[in-house]
C-alpha cells in the first residue's frame, strides 16, 4: 500500500469488491467504487438491487460477506470493538434514513437530539453547544420554535431536517442519503433538496444517494451506478447516463420516467430490448 | 365538454372525527368526469384527495358528516343504502395504494376475485373461475389458472396490484377509482401497470379518476387534472396544458418544485411552508400564506371557482397571472 | 375488487389522510401536558380515587387507628358492629377495622415490591434480548420457557420451605415467577422500537448499547412496562393473600388482608362471615381498581406521541 501523493487526493469513501450474501442470496455482489471529498455519488436501483444494503454495510448496521470499506483513509469493514472506534466512525460517516417518522426519538425535541451528538463527539462547553446547535438549525432551515418542540408536532419535512441536523452534528465527511428525500411531498421535496445542496456548498461535505428516482438523482449528484439484482450494471456521470443510457436496464428505468409526451409501455422489456 | 358526465361532484364537504373533534378535509369539492374520460387528481398530503374518492365510493370511516351532493348516473350516491349501495359499489370499483393491506393473505386469489360475482351477482363457480382467469390474462398475467391457486404472498407487488385491477373489473363497473395504485410500485413496473390501466381503460369506454401525488404521471394518462389543495380543488384542467400553461400559482408551484429528469438546477422552486390540511387552512385563499403571488385581497376573501380558457381556476389574479406563472421554458 | 358487502374502510393506504400527525397539528387546544394523559373517563377516576385512598391507608392507617388492632380481648369475640367499632370484632375480639387500617400496609407493600421486582427483571430481559438477539436471545428465551412451566404459587411455596415463611421469600419468589411473562410481552415492544430508524441513527452515530437502551428504547416502552406492571400488581395482591391463606406468606398475628382471610374462614363458617368479606372486599376493590387503570393506560396507543 503506498500512500497517496501529494498531488493525489484521497477519498472520502472507498468501497473495494464489497459482497453481501443473505443465505443462499446475493444481495451485493462485487461493488467497488471511490467518492472524492465534495462530490456525491448515487446509487440507482430498484427493490431487491441490493442498493439500501450497501447504505447499511457502510455505516455499519450490517456487515459485508467479503470487500473492504475505507472512510478517510481508515478501514471499516469489520464491526468496531471499542467505543473510541464507533465514535471515529461516527465522525467519518453518518446517514438520513427513509422514514422521517421513525428516525427521531419521540421523546427528544430536534435541539436536544443535536445536543446529544454534540456531547458524544465534542467536548464543547454548553454555550457552543448551544451555538452550534443554532447554526445547524440555521443550516437546515428550522427555526428556534421547531428545534424546541417534540417530533410528533413537526411535519415529515420538518422531522427530515431535524435528522440531517443531527447527522451533520457529527462534522461527517460523507453523509449517506438512504432515499431520504423520498417519504415526502412534492412541495417539501424541493425544499429539503436545496438545503442539502447549500449543506454541500458550505461544508463540502460528500453525499451517497441511495435512491429510485432519477430526477432527484439528477438534481443531486455528478455521478452516478446503477444497480441490478446487486450487481452495478453501469456507471458514469450523472447527466450523460440519464441522457444516453448504454445498459438495457438503465434503458428501461429512463424510460419508465413519465414527463411530458410520455406514454406508459406494457412491455418495457421488449420496447427498450431488454 | 366532449364526454357527457358520468359523475358530477358538487360542493362536496366532508367532516371527519379526529379525536374528540369534527374535522373538515374536504370543503366544498367541485368536479365532474365524463363517461370514458380520465381525471387525475392531484395534490400533497391533506389535500383530501383521497377523502373525495372515499366520498364516491361511500367509503368514508364511520360517523363521517357529508354535505353536498355526488350524483353518478343520475343517481344521488348520498342518499343510498342497502341494496342500491351494493349497486352502487360494483359500478365503481377501487384499486388502493397497498394490495397487501386489501387482500386476504389466507385465501387464494380465485377466492379473492370471485368472491363478489359469486355473492353479490350470484354466478356459479366455473362461470366465476373462468371469468376470472380471462381478467387475468387481460391485466397480462401468464398462466392464469396457475395464479389463481396462489396465494397472495406468492406474487410479486406489481404482480399482485396487476390481480387488484382485474378484480376490480370483474363486475363491470364504469367508473374505477385508482388511488395512488402505482405508488408503491417500482417505476419500471408503475410503467407496466399504468399501460394495462390505461389500455384497459380505452377498450371498455371506462371512466377513471386517478389519484396521485406525481404531476407528470397524471399528465400522462389523464384526459384532464384536477389539483386540490387544503381540501379544496384549486384547478381543473385539460392534463397536458396544465403542465405548460397552469392557471393556478399552486399548480405551477407544483410543476417547478419537482426536480427535472433532463436538466439539473442549481436551486429548486420551492414552495414555503407546509402543505395543510383543510381544517388547518386560513381564511381568504387557502394557499396565500405560500403563494408567490400574494395580495391583500387574497388573505382576505373567499375564492370561488370561476371558468378560464375550458378549465376552472381558484384563483382571484388568474386572469392577471396568466402565462407568467412559469419561466420560460425550452421544451421541444 | 368491487367493494365487498359491508366492507370496512381500509386503514393504511392513504397518505392523504390526517394521520396521527394530523391529531396533533397545530391548532390542537388541547395543551401538550394534557395530551400525554390518557382520557380515563369516570371507571378510571373512580379507580384511581381507590388507589389514592388505599395508598393513603397504607401510609397513614397504622397511625390513625383507632384501637391496637393486636389487642385481644375474648369476651368481644366475633361481636358484631357496635359503637365505636364500626365493623365489630374478629374471632379473637380484635378491633376489624382497625386491622383493616393496619394491613393495608403490609398488603399494598407487598404487591408493589413484588410488581416491581418483577418489572425490573422482566424489562431487563426484554430490552437485552432484543438488543442483543442471535444465541443471547434464544438461550434467554429458552430458559425462560422453563419458568413457564412453574406456577408463580408453588414457586413460593418452594422458597417457603427452603427460606422459613415471610413476606420476603414468598415476595421474591413471585417475583422469580411473574418476571418471564412480562419479559415476553414487553421482548415484542423491545424487537419493534429496537428495528426503529432513530435508534439505528443513533448506533452510526457511536452511541453505547448501554446509552441507547437506557436512554432511548427503554423510556419508549415506558407506558407499556407501566401497564404491565400495575397488571401484576393485581395478581401479587391476590397471589400474596393466598400465600398467608396458606400460613407461607405474611405470618398471623400481624395484621394484613390475606391473613384476614385465611383467619375469616373459622368465623365465616360459623357464621359470622364480616372478617372474611371485609377483607375481601378490600382486595376485591384494589385489584379492580389498578387492573382497570393498567388496561386504560394499554389502551393508549404506543405510538401515539409519534
């Protein structure tokens, strides 16, 4: 292993000959791929693609079969033994889940939730807790009223909002987005899109989207691997793989996208030859 | 209007018990779909959507207060019970969003489909069995007769909302009710079950009224689109000149806050705020605390529906905001 | 599917609903201190009057007796309500109310230490099986299935021969019996806010498995172990009062409800039933009372402040 010069940026996140069995099942199957601090990376797939057990096996909430995973230069695919490690890891890596409804503590207002990671991972004294609480509030658009109150009385949006804060409590350089955006309204999507993409600006912090939805993909990331049965069947920038897809597969979900002048196929398979 | 109409929904006000309190959702929900005609409705959570095809169906929960009127075919949809709202029923059919939460997981599906020809319209077994392996293979499902025998958990999502739709079907009615029934789906297989729907749909003169949250969808599958916001409908409108020319600043909110699949902006065109629902909405306009366009007069009255240019339009500037409610666009 | 004859509204499918998130949308005038209690209505009030009384009874009674209810005196035995003792006298001409006064100590002491042992053990297990899971899980929970099959009673009374008769053995004991059955239905509860998306975030995050039971999925089960807890209160009531029945638990002459009964049955079946029924009745009203009061708090969605 030689280190990177000096001229040679190392990655953020870097996943090598990753796999996943589940019993006889292959759930991923040999995924590599780098991701450079600021840029964002999605991974493209449909249920059953493999691409939400690859937003788990990074984080840690599974372990993979075979591969490595290496955050910031430290390696991450075994489960961390002592809790200095699961905190380093903690400041490497985080993620925003699906369900905005499940991923707060019910009992804990947005403020308290980001003070807790602060706690854990910094040894501020309570008045830049308290600030940096207020930045991040900032950051992601709550005000002093909506971090204050408990989660059953925030919106899905607002909910949404309190989890990146809290994630990006952590000071994580890579920030996994598992369909994050995707349990909300059309309206509050737009919203919360804008605000990762000024968290991206100002911290340049980088993003995995894990997602089924190509125009969010697009919205988001520079690049872009599309996923199959656990096996990425292609892989390039972001705007050329949506404009001229080369897989079959990738063929067929770009094509499944309604917009204007679309008609729904009863056989994509035969009209994209797949 | 091209289509004579089918069902004709006026000032539709419907209050639901949440808690201990009567709860407006739908206040005063206007629209009428023709015979064949498909009618998508749109709107984000709490827009009563799917209260309003609920209403149709008279399937809203217990204790439900309607006011207003439905009248399909002729008939006061309201005002039936018993027999006629059998009747009823299997003239309108209903596909959900989630099969699974609408299927009896212990029984196979040629229980599942057959269950009301053989109670409610009396066929005999083999007649009903037969019937309903020609819907399969209708909704494009192979060996019908072998999928009959399974159960639900043996199918595939897509598969499974595929079994929904030619249940619902069956008893021939003229108007389907598909909520949200893509949603859950993979967008490859949303694409395959929107074709049958819609295949389906033109074979049989059927009229539907489609419920979604994706503009673009209804768009696509829609002879028209109605968009309701806090309980409200806000906009009626033919589907492919809401996409372009919008009379209603929440329809055109709706249009540019959803990413583009060709393109990616810088920033998006979000809508502030939250959307509510109706009992939540402030007087005057209901959208005025988001619009873009916001006067005094529009915190202050009631808007009505008024007719613009084939549609109808809630809105008190439509005539003055008309084409400037979206940028520019480039498109082919 | 054409809508089946009768059918109920499908639950779930809708987005469009106000959900719960709806019921506490802002607007609601309920204050956000009421909210959390559960509506009780008037058997629920009633139930927590007797509570509030018997607990009153336990802490003050032995204080505000009105006789020494160890004072024997033979020539008022089983005399019936006269002035100045409102329930008359038991076969020993001991003073019954204020016996009735004393023993609810001893009585509600009891159930409530053996209800909270219980719940300790019981939660503990729940919430470290679910965390943990794999072979931790199953051997727990096979070693647990071996509890089953030992009633609570002859669990007591096999801690009463080896340890000596007393509230403490008979207590503990129980405790040993009632602790699996709320371990098994609190598990469920654990494995369901375990699988939670908050308490995976919060193990990225490099939180402790200590910090997050304790501190997280703990509390969030809280109502439910409440519930299960005042359940088993009830049943340690009972199940106490039939260990002195049997002279194993609280011994005579103290004085406590079960012994109350056990020492009735001679003058009941002589015909003078008042000792017995006093007792019993007593028992009879507290168990309704917090039975009922741990139904309503179970009633009360588990989900509700979500």
């Amino acid at each position: 292993m030689s280190s990177p010069g000096p001229d040679v940026v190392q990655p953020a996140l870097s996943v090598r000959g990753l796999r996943k069995e589940f019993g006889a099942h292959v759930a991923v199957d040999d995924l590599s791929f780098d991701l450079l601090p600021g840029r964002s990376l999605a991974i493209v797939g449909e249920s059953g693609s493999g691409k939400t057990t690859v937003a788990r096996m990074i984080v840690g909430l599974e372990r993979p079969t075979a591969g490595t995973i290496t955050a910031c230069g430290r390696d991450r695919s075994k489960p961390a033994r002592k809790g200095q490690e699961r905190k380093l890891r903690g400041r490497e890596v985080q993620i925003v889940f699906q369900d905005p409804y499940s991923s707060l503590d019910p009992r804990q207002s947005g403020a308290d939730l980001v003070d807790e990671v602060l706690r854990l991972h910094h040894s501020y004294d309570v008045a830049t807790r308290r600030r940096t609480v207020a930045e991040l509030a900032d950051l992601v658009g709550l005000d002093e009223r909506q971090m204050h109150a408990r989660p059953r009385s925030l919106s899905g949006g607002q909910r949404q909002r309190v989890a990146i804060a809290r994630a990006l409590a952590a000071e994580p350089r890579v920030l996994i987005l598992d369909e994050s955006v995707a349990a909300l309204d059309v309206s509050i999507q737009a919203q919360v899109l804008n605000v990762l993409a000024d968290i991206r600006d100002e911290r340049g912090i980088s993003y995995v989207l894990i997602s089924h939805d190509l125009a969010v993909v697009r919205q988001l990331t520079e690049d872009a691997l599309v996923m199959q049965h656990g096996k990425v069947v292609e892989r390039g920038a972001t705007g050329q793989l949506l404009d001229s897809p080369r897989h079959p597969y990738t063929q067929m979900l770009r094509a499944s996208v309604p917009g204007p002048g679309w008609k729904p196929v009863r056989s994509l398979r035969e009209a994209t030859r797949y | 209007m091209t289509h004579p109409a089918l069902l004709r929904v006026t000032d539709l006000t419907v209050r639901l018990r949440l808690g201990e309190q009567m709860r407006e959702v739908i206040s005063g929900s206007t629209l009428e779909i023709g015979a064949g005609e498909a009618m998508g409705l749109v709107g984000e959570s709490g827009s009563g959507k799917s209260m309003t095809a609920r209403a149709i169906a008279r399937l809203l929960p217990a204790g439900a207060e309607v006011s207003g009127q439905v009248d399909f075919d002729g008939t006061d949809v309201l005002a039936l019970s018993g027999a006629e709202l059998r009747a009823h029923r299997s003239k309108v059919a209903v596909v959900f969003q989630d099969p699974r939460a609408h299927i009896n997981p212990v029984r196979r599906i040629e229980d599942f489909m057959t269950e009301s020809l053989r109670t409610i319209d009396d066929v005999p077994k083999a007649e009903a069995a037969r019937r309903a392996a020609y819907g399969l293979e209708e909704v494009g499902i192979d060996d019908p007769a072998k999928r009959l025998r399974q159960y639900p958990h043996e199918l595939s999502g897509g598969m499974l909302q595929r079994v929904m739709i030619a249940g619902a079907l069956l008893s021939e009615p003229r108007l389907l009710l598909a909520d949200e029934c893509t949603t859950a789906l993979d967008v490859t297989t949303q694409s395959e079950v929107m074709a049958i729907l819609d295949d389906l749909r033109r074979e049989r003169g059927l009229s539907m009224l489609f419920i979604t949250h994706d503009l673009e969808l209804a768009g696509a599958v829609c002879d028209r689109t109605c968009v309701m916001y806090a309980g409200q409908v806000v906009e009626t409108r033919a589907a492919d000149q809401l996409h372009f020319d919008p009379l209603h600043p929440y329809s055109a909110a709706l249009v540019q806050a959803r990413p583009d699949i060709t393109s990616s902006a810088h920033r998006l065109v979000a809508i502030p705020g939250r959307p509510v629902s109706a009992f939540e909405a402030p007087g005057g306009c209901r959208f005025a605390p988001r619009c873009p366009h916001v006067t005094d007069a529009c915190r202050e009255d009631e808007q009505s529906l008024s007719e613009l240019d084939g549609g109808r339009v809630r809105c008190g500037r439509s005539g003055d905001l008309r084409g400037s409610l979206l940028p520019p666009v480039s498109h082919a | 599917m054409s809508i089946p004859v009768g059918s109920t509204l499908p639950t779930g499918a809708a987005p469009d609903e106000p959900g719960p998130g709806a019921l506490a949308a802002p607007g609601d005038t309920r204050s956000a201190r009421t909210r959390h209690l559960p509506r009780l209505g008037v058997g629920g009030w009633v139930s927590v009057g007797i509570i509030v009384f018997a607990v009153l009874l336990a802490i003050f009674g032995p204080l505000v007796r009105p006789y020494d209810p160890n004072q024997v005196s033979l020539s008022y035995a089983n005399v019936g309500p006269v002035g100045g003792h409102l329930l008359g006298f038991d076969g020993a001409g001991r003073d019954l109310l204020s016996r009735l006064m004393v023993g609810a100590r001893s009585t509600l002491l009891g159930a409530a230490l053996v209800s909270s042992v219980a719940v300790a053990i019981g939660s503990s297990l729940a919430v470290l099986t679910a965390w943990f899971g794999g072979r931790f899980d199953t051997a727990v929970s096979s070693g647990l299935d071996v509890m089953f099959a030992f009633p609570g009673i002859l669990l007591a009374v096999l801690a009463a021969a080896v340890f000596g008769p007393g509230l403490l053995a008979a207590g503990l004991a129980l405790s040993m019996a009632y602790s699996p059955y709320l371990a098994r239905v609190l598990r469920g509860a654990a494995l369901k806010e375990r699988a939670m998306a908050y308490i995976q975030a919060g193990e990225v995050q490099g939180f402790s498995s200590w910090w997050l039971c304790f501190r997280h999925l703990l509390p969030n089960i809280s109502s439910l172990i409440v519930a299960q807890g005042t359940i088993f209160f009830g049943f340690a009531v009972v199940d106490l009062a039939a260990l002195s029945f049997l002279g194993l638990g609280i011994q005579p002459p103290q004085a406590d409800w079960g012994v109350m009964v056990s020492e009735g049955k001679t003058p009941l079946l002589q015909g003078y039933p008042l000792e017995a029924i006093s007792a019993v009745v007593c028992i009879v009203l507290v168990v309704s009372a917090v039975s009922f009061l741990g139904e309503k708090l179970q009633e009360r969605p588990m989900d509700v402040q979500r």
